[in-house]
C-alpha cells in the first residue's frame, strides 16, 4: 500500500511529525537562513553572460565627440533653470528643435494626500519635455527612450547636457530603426509617470495631465540618465523598480559589457567589484551588495527614474554618475560613448528582451542568482508554517478528552464561529483603521496637536498600529473566554493565511517576502497561549512588521557605510513611513496596503492567540 | 610464300604474290594500321578533353537565415554569387535565394550595400544581383522543389533549376545548423535525411550529371552524412560537433560580415579564371585548422571519378567546350516517338504532365486513380 493510505505507516508519520515538530521546524529556518546568505558566495553564483542573439558582442566604434560640448549646454541649462526658477521649457523646447528633433510638452499636475518633506506643499505642478529623434527609414513601431531628470538645484545638469549632446550626434547617423525619445522630466518620479500614463493612455493614479500631441512606437527600452559633476570614477547601476520588480538581467549585462569594452569603471548598489571571493572580507562585501540590493527590492519603491517603465513591461535601468576620491576620471565623452554604444546595440533589438532573466538577485554586478537558485529560502521558511499547520490539523482531529469532576469523559466541544470570526474580523478592521485614517485624520491631528501634515499622517500610523495590540480585549468582550481548541483552530487559520500571503508576496517581491517570512515565521510558529506572557509580548513586538521596519532603517544605513545615530534613524523612521504612504497614493506602490491591510492583521491575529485566555 | 589477309584467324584469301606485290601490301598494311592508330589518338585526346561530361552549369546558392545579426550569411551567399558569375556562369543558370533583408534593412549604416571585406572595400551586392527567392519565399518546401523540379506551372523560369542529365550543379548552403540538420529562416529546419533523398530523387529524374554541395554551417559534415547518390562530392566548413566561426566584424557597420571559410573559399576562388586547370585536391585544402578553427570535411566516396581529375570550373564556371569539326554529320533520320511501354520508373509521372498537362499540385494531392494506372502502368 501506499505512503498515506496505509494506516499504520500514516499513523507512524503523524507520530513522528507531532513529535519532531519543533526539532524539524527549528532546521528548517536554519537551512533557510544558511541557504540564503550562501547565495552570495561566488562559488554557488553564475557568471552573468549576453543571453540575447541580436545584442551579440560589442562590436561596434563608438564615435561620440562632443562630450566638451555638452557639458557646455548643461551649464546652459542650469542658468535657464536657475533664471526660471524650475523647468526651463521654452529654453528646452528650442534647443531640442534646433537639434531636429520634433518636441513637445506636457503638463501635469498632482494634489498630493499630504505634503512630503520635498515637496512641502499638496499640488505639484510641472511641465515634461520630450523630443522624439525620428528614425530615418524605418516605420514609426517601435521606440528607445534616454530620459535625464530637471531637478533644482545643481544636481543633474550634466545629465541634461549629455542627453542633448547624444540627441545631436544621434540625428546625424541613418542606422537608427526605432524611433529614439529624449526626455527631461520635472519632478523625478511624479513627472515621469505623468509622461508614461499620457504615453500608454493609462490613469491608474489620478493625476491630471495634459495629452502627448506625438508619440513614437512601442517603447522597447528605456535608460534614465543621473550625472551631476563634469568628470566621474564610476557609473553606478540601478536596477530595483515599483513593487521590486527587476529589468531583464540583458540590460545589466549590455551595461557591464560596455564597461568593460571602453574601461568605465562600474558598480552596482555603489560598491565597488572585488575579486577576494574566498577571503571572508570579500564574501561578506557580497553579503553587502546583495543585501543592500535585498532591501531596495522589499521597499518597493522606483530607486531610479526607471522604476515606473518596468510596469509597462519596459527594460529600464537608471545609469548614475558617481564622482569620488579616485584619481581615475572618466570624462562625458566616454561617457556619451557608452551610451551611444548601449544605444546601437538596442537598435539591434528585434523583439523585446526576454532571453534573460526577470528574477534574479547580484551579489556583483557580474554575478547573478536567478529565482530557481533563491526561492528554496524562501520555501524551507514556508516549510515550518505548513508543519505547523499540520500539526495543528492532527491535534484537532484526535483532541485530548477531559474528565470533569464526574468521572465523565467529556470532549471538548469545537468552538463556535463566533470565536474565531471576532478576531478575524477585529485585526482586519484594524488593518482598514491602519491603512485609511491616518491621512483621512491628518486635518484632525494637526488642529489638535502641533504636528505638521507629514508628522501627522505617520504619528496616526503609529498610534493605530500599537493601539491594535489591545484589540484582543475585544474578542473576550464578545465572545467570552477562549476555548483549547479555540485558539488551535484560530492558528490553524492563522497560519495557514500567513503561509499564503507570504508565498504570493515572495512570487511577486521575493525579498519583501523573505524579510517578512524570517520574521513572521518564527512567532506563527511558535505562539500559544501557554507560553510566558511578557517575554513572548516582547519578542512579538520585536519581530513586528513596525519594528523589522526600524531595525531594517538602521541596517540599510549600516550597510549604505553612512550609520546614523538613534535621533537620525528614528526621524528616518518616520520619513520612510511617510514615503511609503505617498509612493502607494502616487504610483501604486504596493507595500503600504499589504502591510496595513494583510500582513499587520495577521500578525495581530498572532497577538490574540497569544492573549487567548 | 603465302600472304594472307585474316579476319580475326580466318584466312580471306592468300595470294602467292612476287616481291612488288608484297611490298605494295606491306605499304598498304602500314598505312591502315598509321589510320587506325591515329585515329585512336584523336579519339583518346577527345576523351580526355570530354572527360567531364557535362554541358551545362548550374548554381543553386541559398542562404537560410535572415535578422540584421546574420548579416554574414548573406555576404557568405552573394560573394560565392559573385565568383561564380565572375566564372562564366549566368544569372539565368543560378538559383540564388536570399532572405533580402540586409541591405535595405533600416540598421545598416551604408543602405543597398553588403560588403564582405571591412572597411568596406568589396561590396558584393550591387546594382546586378539577381535574387530568385527572397524573403519569406526562402523556405524547405520550395528549396526542395526547386532541387526535384515539382515547381507548379505558374514558376516563371528564373526559379526554375532547369537542369537535365548533362548538368553539372554546385549548391552552396549557408547559415545556422546542427547535427544533422539546418535551420531555414529561423522557424523550420532541413534534415540530412531529406537533403540526401532529394538528391536521389535528382538522381532518379536525371536532373544532374555531377553535382558539388559545399555547406558552410555549424556542424555542416553532418548534413553530407547521409548522402547515397552517384556522382555527389561534398564539402563543409566543420565537423559534427564543432561550430563554424565566423571571420571579421566591421565595427562601423555592427556586425560580423564573413564566415571563415567562405572567406578562404573566397580567396581561393580569386585565384581561379576559366581556363584554370586547379582540381578539386586543392579545394579540399582550403581553409585548415589553423585558419578556420573548425575542421573543413570532404566526401567523394559517392563520385565517380577521381577528385584529382576535377577541375574547379567544372562547377564553378561555365566552361564552354567547343569542338570544331570539319566533318558533315547527316541528321536526316527523323526522332523515334516515345515508345508506349516504357519502363515503369519515375519517368511516369514526367509523361503524364506532358500528355495531360496536370498541375503537379494537382497530381500531388488529387490524382483521378484510373487515368493514372491505365495510361501509366501499362506494363502491369
């Protein structure tokens, strides 16, 4: 007879799950974790390789020549910008058409749910100017775009002269077959998304912009320029986009093999490449990029202006410029060859990259992991839930009877609906209370308190948050006192809620779900309410959503080599909460909802089992 | 003494003769035997010069690949084009198909033109290229048809191979392969086993006399393997197992515009003109090791005569022989008609489209069974 079907050999499974629960969960986190930080060590790695036939090698002769000159215009532009005190549009609009290309503005504007601490004010108005480089022979299909932001100040003037200097070179060369699209978008991301919503005639945000008058073809790729000295040591790579979505690893590879090809130095998540793989110093600097890079995705926020294409299913990276204390300086010349090199060589495109892989993780920037090599983390941490869940299962299928005082045997009766629906339903209204009324009530807190907007909506936050710790009152207001097999059934549930929601988070943001999962997972797993009180309530505030957001502050700082002092990372705290808010108000970022709606719920869920008598 | 004339050890007749009349027999005797002998010679020199056989010369020149990154294969066919004209053979004796899509192709820096040497010097298209199949016409199907002639009648004859028993074809192949196939324009593929049937059934039509196949691919000997007809000499660009390289890019124009060995093919070629007496050995020799990387193969185990004894321009050129003759041949007889019952072999299906004019598609897929058997089969 089979495994399971055998009763005795069934019997003798359960038996060794019950017993061994505990030992076999514990070893699972542990090769969970252990598997994960072996992801970084090069041996486990794959070399990263051009995987699209059409990109081939790089054999093309880069001949930008006027890396001098554009940098001549980008100290035009910052004088106009200046002078205008924003966009300088008429300015733009006609240097681009005395370049040839066909220009055109949109406006746009946004009433925010709160001001930021950028923006410092609710409506956010500005202008998006693009200039499309027409290709000469070809049908008007398909499309590349270059953008640079218009940020005040004295940042990305450099870039702005580059983009115009290339759109020069470029209207004189007949090989183009996709229409090239230069863009300077104002206001970073909220511009850039104006532009792509008018683009792909999408509204899924709420703002008002004004329509695109020309368009180009299908955009294939698209690469977001950030460069604010005249000379750099080296281009950083951005890749992590809106939800932790990635660009097609090509795009990572097409970059490094034109680095390598004109001798740029190049780096991903800011640290530089080292070769010492096997020294411990060296392993754990891949610990570091990977890391850095594992937090990035979990926010969920566009790390770059590229970061709201790849929803549209456009290859985007953000390119940035980084001038530090080297003494080897490239300057825009090369760097205008590198781009013109990128930009033939997506010319070759026929189709849309998808030789390589979406999912992937880099401890390098010429090394990868791809999902099929990262996710069993993630399963052996799903593993404990589903072993919890059907130990659970066997202890209420065979429930301990008591005898009363009588000699009776009774068994226990199953609890009522009632009992498990009111926490239920109690964490996931207090989940609505977290994700509506902080910025519905920020006119209420700032008339009562001396708080800005900003300050308000997160202090709401945190107020609702910490006040749902006393939402297990509630349920024993209602339903009276909690039953044995009452909270196993509520874990029962509670688990397996949490096993799901972890695994849909870890296929669409596989660090979100991680972070979550080596958190979360211990405190499902081992909750009851016989354990010690006090001490679980502390480590179940510690292993909180709230404070992994704390705790991930400071570790994000640690390993960015910038460490901030307790003040700095609390008022980071509060300004990383904030953002959080705003991106999923402003461009559907998706972390703020799971957070207040799905996975706080949960974890209060957890809270009342752990107060369940 | 007695002189006797003998036929084959019958005496004729013996005469008793004097000594003039022997001496007028020993002239006369001489002077037949200088005829008969000379007349040998004379026929021994034609022989040699006729030794090839053949005719006429056919190229049949396809190039399988298409996308701007194929660049190479395209130069690869239009170069062998290109010598081959050069050579003697005409447009309207080459069947050259190409996917055409190089040198209008929006990416290329330098429009209408395909060069096979960087920096530009040699461009291989030109104003006088003649393409039969382009474009998405470049498929298995119509390779084959054009191989075995099963065109529908509506071909004009520029897509025709139109070669009899007297022909000698080179067919020249390029593009991505593997083992034991090649793949035609990125969504279908040829076997080798297709390949060597197709030639059997040119075999069985006597639609060639002698016929050189050179395939410049990856792991090109294999699609020459499974060859079984008389008179096929084969060459590839490398062995099972090893990929072809290709020779040079151009950096202005992006890609890599040569294979390896249709490049040293190409130089060898140069050196060849019409009346070149280079043979087939030294064809062989082109591109080694140590030029090419991958291995280049022959097959001549299927070819009659001895390769040594072939010349390149029997295939690569069209190389006129003209015979001058002082005689007068008498061309009264009038031509025998085709006899009724004729031996049962592929040559049915030749005498029904030429007494009933079907369609060949019409015969491929729908054929009215009694016609066929009554008028075809009738030694049955």
């Amino acid at each position: 007879m089979g495994l399971l079907s055998d009763p005795n050999r069934r019997r003798a499974l359960i038996g060794m799950l019950t017993r061994l629960n505990a030992p076999i969960c514990m070893i699972c986190y542990m090769a969970g974790v252990a598997w994960f930080m072996g992801l970084a060590f090069e041996p486990f790695t794959l070399r990263t390789y051009m995987s699209e036939n059409a990109m081939g090698s790089t054999m093309v002769e880069e001949r930008f020549p006027a890396g001098e000159r554009a940098l001549a215009t980008g100290r035009e532009f910052a004088a106009h910008k200046k002078k205008t005190g924003g966009m300088p549009v008429d300015w733009l609009v006609r240097t681009m058409q005395a370049r040839g290309l066909e220009v055109y503005t949109q406006r746009f504007s946004r009433k925010l749910p709160f001001p930021d601490e950028d923006k410092e004010r609710y409506m956010v108005k500005g202008t998006n100017v693009y200039g499309i480089l027409r290709a000469p022979r070809a049908p008007r299909t398909e499309a590349l775009v270059l953008s640079a932001p218009c940020s005040p100040g004295n940042e990305n003037n450099q870039a702005v002269g580059i983009l115009l200097g290339l759109a020069q070179y470029f209207r004189s060369q007949i090989y183009w077959a996709k229409d090239i699209i230069f863009l300077v978008n104002e206001h970073d991301l909220i511009g850039m998304q104006a532009w792509l919503e008018g683009y792909h005639h999408t509204n899924t945000t709420g703002m008002d912009w004004s329509p695109l008058q020309g368009r180009g073809g299908s955009i294939q790729a698209a690469l977001s320029l950030e460069l604010s000295s005249d000379v750099v040591t080296s281009l950083d790579l951005v890749l992590e986009g809106l939800n932790g979505q990635l660009p097609n690893l090509d795009l990572a590879n097409l970059f490094y093999a034109f680095c390598q090809k004109i001798g740029v130095l190049c780096t991903t998540q800011g640290k530089l490449p080292r070769n010492d793989w096997d020294t411990t110093s060296g392993y754990s600097h891949a610990v570091q990029t990977m890391m850095l890079m594992v937090l990035k995705q979990a926010s969920s926020r566009p790390w770059g202006d590229h970061g709201l294409f790849l929803r549209y299913h456009i290859e985007a990276a953000s390119i940035k410029g980084v001038n530090s204390f080297r003494p080897y300086k490239t300057d825009a010349t090369t760097v205008g060859r590198l781009l013109e090199g990128m930009y033939r060589k997506l010319n070759n495109l026929l189709e849309r990259l998808h030789q390589s892989y979406f999912f992937y993780l880099m401890p390098s920037l010429t090394r990868f992991v791809s999902i099929g090599y990262y996710m069993p983390a993630f399963g052996l941490l799903a593993l404990i839930l589903l072993l919890r869940a059907l130990d659970l299962w066997v202890q209420l299928s065979s429930p301990p009877t008591r005898t009363t005082e009588d000699g009776v045997e009774v068994v226990p009766a199953s609890p009522g609906v009632l009992s498990i629906l009111t926490p239920l339903v109690i964490s996931h209204l207090t989940g609505v209370a977290l994700y509506t009324l902080p910025v519905l009530s920020q006119e209420l807190a700032v008339e009562h308190f001396p708080v800005s907007e900003t300050e308000a909506v997160v202090l709401t936050a945190i107020a609702i948050y910490t006040g749902g710790t006393r939402s297990h009152d509630t349920h024993r207001l209602l339903a009276g006192e909690g039953t044995e097999q009452g909270w196993k059934v509520l874990k029962l549930v509670a688990v397996l809620y949490l096993a799901v929601l972890l695994g849909c988070t870890a296929l669409i943001n596989f660090s979100l779900g991680f972070i979550l999962a080596l958190t979360l997972v211990p405190l499902a797993a081992f909750i009851t309410p016989h354990v010690p009180k006090t001490l679980s309530a502390v480590v179940m505030v510690i292993l909180s959503p709230g404070l992994t957001l704390l705790f991930a502050v400071f570790f994000f700082q640690e390993l960015q080599e910038t460490p901030v002092t307790l003040q700095e990372g609390w008022m980071l705290y509060l300004s990383v909460i904030s953002q959080g808010i705003l991106d999923h108000a402003l461009y559907g970022s998706l972390l703020y909802p799971l957070a207040a709606l799905l996975v706080y719920p949960c974890w209060l869920l957890f809270w009342n089992i752990l107060f369940w008598k | 003494m007695l002189l006797c004339l003998t036929d084959g050890g019958i005496a004729l007749f013996c005469v008793n003769p004097t000594s003039w009349q022997i001496i007028v027999f020993i002239y006369i005797y001489i002077y037949i035997y200088i005829y008969i002998y000379m007349g040998n010679v004379h026929s021994d020199k034609a022989g040699q010069f006729f030794n090839s056989g053949h005719t006429n010369n056919w190229a049949v020149l396809v190039c399988t690949s298409r996308f701007w990154f194929n660049y190479r294969h395209v130069a690869n066919t239009l170069s062998v084009y290109r010598s081959v004209k050069r050579l003697g053979i005409p447009d309207s004796r080459i069947v050259l198909m190409l996917a055409d899509d190089m040198a209008c192709n929006h990416r290329n820096p330098k429009p209408a033109t395909v060069f096979s040497h960087k920096n530009m010097e040699l461009n291989v298209y030109g104003d006088d290229v003649e393409v039969d199949y382009r474009g998405y016409e470049v498929t298995v199907e119509n390779f084959l048809r054009v191989l075995t002639g099963r065109l529908p009648a509506s071909t004009p004859r520029s897509k025709r191979l139109l070669s009899d028993d007297r022909s000698n074809i080179l067919i020249y192949l390029t593009g991505h392969g593997g083992n034991g196939f090649l793949k035609f324009q990125d969504s279908e593929e040829i076997s080798n086993v297709e390949l060597a049937d197709a030639f059997e059934q040119m075999w069985q039509k006597r639609r060639y006399n002698e016929l050189l196949f050179i395939i410049d691919t990856c792991q090109g000997a294999s699609m020459y393997e499974r060859f079984y007809s008389p008179n096929l000499m084969a060459l590839a660009s490398s062995q099972v197992g090893e990929d072809s390289l290709s020779h040079q890019p151009d950096l202005a124009i992006g890609v890599h515009l040569m294979d390896r060995y249709t490049f040293y093919l190409l130089e060898f070629l140069e050196d060849i003109h019409p009346s070149s007496t280079t043979n087939m050995n030294q064809l062989f020799k082109v591109c080694p090791k140590s030029q090419c990387v991958s291995t280049p193969g022959h097959r001549t185990d299927l070819f009659l005569r001895d390769p040594g004894r072939v010349l390149i321009t029997d295939f690569f050129g069209s190389v006129r022989k003209v015979e001058i003759t002082m005689e007068t041949i008498n061309l009264s007889s009038p031509m025998e008609p085709l006899p009724e019952r004729i031996n049962c072999t592929v040559h049915i299906l030749y005498m029904c489209i030429n007494k009933h004019i079907i369609p060949t598609a019409i015969i491929m897929y729908y054929v009215p069974r009694q016609k066929l058997l009554r008028d075809v089969f009738p030694c049955t």
